[in-house]
C-alpha cells in the first residue's frame, strides 16, 4: 500500500492538513488500512523534502495545510501510469505459516488449513454483506458516491482475494494429501484414506474437485 501517493491523490483536490488527510484516506479507503497522524505527518515530512508537497499556509483554525508541488503532480501521474511492481511480492503470512508447517514436529498441517478456511469463508461472507450495503447506499443516492464508489472497489478486490485465498487452502490440502500417498508408496507404507467427497450435487471446484465456495455476486 502505498501512503505516500495516496496523499498526493488527497492533496491534489487542494491543500489539507493532517489529520484531515487521515480521515479522508480512511473514508477513500473503508478504513481497510486505518492510519494514524503519526503515520501522515511523517509521511507529509517526506513529501515536502523530496520536494512533491510545500507548506500551504493555514486554516482558518490554525492548522498547518500541505500542498502537492509541481513535482508532486508528476509523480503522481507517474504512479497512476505504471503496473504495480511484482517482482518484491509482499509477504504473505499464511504462505508462511504453511511453509513452516510443513514438517513441524506435532503440528497438523491439515488443522491449520481448516482453521483459516473457516475464517476465510466468514471474511468473504463479511466482505460480500458490506459490498451489498455500498451498492444499496449508491444506488439510493443519500451516499458521498465518490468514495462508496471507491469502498466498493476496495471490497471487491478484497472479496477476490478470499476467494484466491479459499482455493489457494483447497488446492494445498490436495496437494499434500496427494504427496502423501507419493511417500507412503515409496515407503512401501498403507495410504492415508481420502477425505470424504462433497455431497452429490454439490459444484466443486475444476482443479482440486472439493466444494465450490459461492460467493454471492452484486
């Protein structure tokens, strides 16, 4: 996430001070990535010496704005140009966590992929109920349709990602379920037993043929 241009997009409707600037990104954002002024004002610090924002004056309240330079503007429109970078992928704890699952001594690397389905599953269920309550508040008009419109994207990314995240769980129970039938094979060991197929008629999944997680769609 980056704050550093998602203050410069702020700052570029007009000048702001701090703690307006953290309520409006939160608003913009669904308060998915809560900041604190700590956060801004550091930000803010970096902004003015790299030379993309200037001390604007201030309010009639006394507080100090910030507005985005010349340059400021130009790196902006620059980050709005180019791809997100992919080659330095951020860290991913559940990739992680099964990663150094995989062998622990007494962990039940199975346990570990349920608990965080059932969580997963609930997060989609959360984000799905929240996309409905954007989408009726914009449809109705009595919304700020601006950022609803925004909250709506950030919710839809994020109903994405738990299904990514849902099918990442299934296929890597396949997946070590499959490597240990491999092992026991070549250990001349009995298979472990497959798990239980879903309940006829229930769709499932093309690639690791367990159950199909619907999500409803707006």
């Amino acid at each position: 996430m980056s704050i550093r241009h998602g203050l410069l997009a702020l700052l570029e409707r007009g000048p702001r001070y701090g703690s307006q600037l953290r309520t409006e990104f939160e608003s913009r954002t669904g308060s998915t990535w809560p900041l604190n002024v700590g956060q801004v004002y550091t930000t803010l610090a970096r902004l003015e010496r790299d030379g993309l924002v200037a001390p604007g004056g201030e309010d009639g309240a006394g507080h100090t704005l910030y507005a985005i330079t010349d340059a400021g503007r130009s790196e902006l429109n620059a980050w709005y140009e180019r791809p997100v970078d992919r080659t330095n992928p951020p860290r991913d704890e559940l990739a992680i966590k099964l990663a150094m699952a995989v062998g622990a001594p007494g962990v039940d690397i199975r346990a570990v992929i349920q608990a965080q389905r059932h969580a997963t599953i609930q997060a989609m269920q959360d984000y799905t109920r929240l996309k409905a309550q954007a989408l009726t508040a914009i449809e109705s008009g009595r919304s700020r349709e601006r950022d609803d419109v925004a909250w709506l994207l950030v919710l839809e990314q994020l109903i994405f990602q738990t299904e990514a995240e849902a099918r990442f769980l299934d296929h890597s129970e396949t997946r070590l379920v499959r490597l240990s039938v491999l092992a026991a094979r070549g250990a001349g060991a009995e298979p472990p037993q497959a798990t239980t197929g879903p309940p006829t008629g229930t769709p499932t999944d093309p690639v690791t043929a367990r159950p199909r997680h619907r999500t409803p769609r707006g």
